[in-house]
C-alpha cells in the first residue's frame, strides 16, 4: 500500500485578526491558540486585509519590544478562570 501525505487546510475565520490584535494587546500574552491563528492568516497571505496585516506586524513588533510575552497556554480564557 502506498502511503499518500495528509492534506490539511486551515482556515481563518473572517474577521478574526483585528480581534485576536485587541485580545493580545490587551492581555499582554500570545498563547498557542493565538499563534495557529496567526499561522491560519499567513498561509492565507494572499487573502489577508491591509488591516489583518498591519495586525500581524503589531503583534510581531510588541513580541519583539517585550510588550507581549510568548506562553504555552492552549488558551487567554483558560488563564481567566
């Protein structure tokens, strides 16, 4: 039997960029969900908004500027309850 790779589409749900920008601006923290969903968006590229773009570069350059912290938490909601 030959085995073939599996095919596995994500997709981003529309609208979900400049509310994952205001959920991480305002935690402070970038958690796994959060980078599959900046994943899902930039294996979209050619599809993204100028508006989801610029999101992506803000949550990049506060990462980079130590404003948001990296965690290993499946989820902010998690964190909250």
């Amino acid at each position: 039997m030959i085995g073939y790779p599996l095919s596995i589409q994500i997709c981003l749900i529309e609208g979900a960029l400049p509310e994952l920008f205001a959920q991480v601006t305002q935690s402070g923290r970038l958690t796994t969900a959060d980078r599959y969903g900046i994943l899902a968006a930039l294996l979209q590229a050619e599809t993204l908004t100028d508006e989801e773009r610029f999101a992506i570069d803000r949550m990049l350059f506060a990462i980079s500027r130590g404003r948001v912290q990296i965690v290993d938490e499946v989820s902010a909601v998690d964190s909250e309850l």
